[in-house]
C-alpha cells in the first residue's frame, strides 16, 4: 500500500543519515552538510512517518475487531493512538531543539574535543 511504502521511506530515509553521522563521527568530525541532512530531514520525515503509522492503525481497527484475542488488540491501537496525542507535538519540538543546538553556527563552529 502506498501508505506503508510511505511509512517505510519515512523510517529509512530518516535512519540513514543518522547512523551515517555516527559512524563518521567515530573517524573525526562528521561534514557540515551530513549534520545538516540528519538533523533538518525530520521536518518533513516525522510528519510523514507519523502520519502514515497513525493512518496506518486508524485503517487497521475493523480488522483488528475480528481477531483473537478482541479485546486486546483493539485495546492496544487505541492507547497507541492516544499516545501520538501528547507524544508527537512533544518529540517534534524536542527535534527542533536538537536541530537548533546542533547547527548553531553552521560551518564555522567545530566541536574541540
């Protein structure tokens, strides 16, 4: 499904930049435009990807209404969803702040070690 292929994208595209990052930075200072890419591609990505999981349960519901054990399931997605209420406004903005904090002064400013 489209849906799922856009959550999937969303989660590789946003994971291998991150982990490129790391492991550069075990070699020496990642380059700026690395840095750049991990730390400003969630502004589309976690939107993307979050809405698709959340579509993704939301579609799921009826079915999940015809499985054993019932009540468990439905149970589940549902505090799932509740969950994405508080919890994405909150890691969006704990993003931004590690965006602003981590591409403070652009090229110019390295880390000493």
């Amino acid at each position: 499904s489209p849906i799922f292929s856009s959550m999937v994208a969303a989660w590789c595209l946003a994971e291998i930049p991150r982990y490129l990052l790391y492991a550069v930075n075990l070699f020496g200072s990642a380059p700026y435009a690395l840095t750049w890419i991990r730390y400003s591609g969630f502004l589309v990505l976690y939107p993307v990807g979050a809405g698709s999981e959340i579509l993704l349960t939301v579609l799921s519901l009826p079915f999940q209404k015809t499985l054993e054990p019932t009540p468990y399931m439905l149970i589940l997605a549902t505090l799932a969803l509740i969950a994405y209420t508080p919890g994405l406004p909150y890691m969006y903005y704990y993003m931004l702040q590690q965006r602003r904090r981590q591409l403070k002064g652009g090229v110019s400013e390295k880390k000493s070690s």
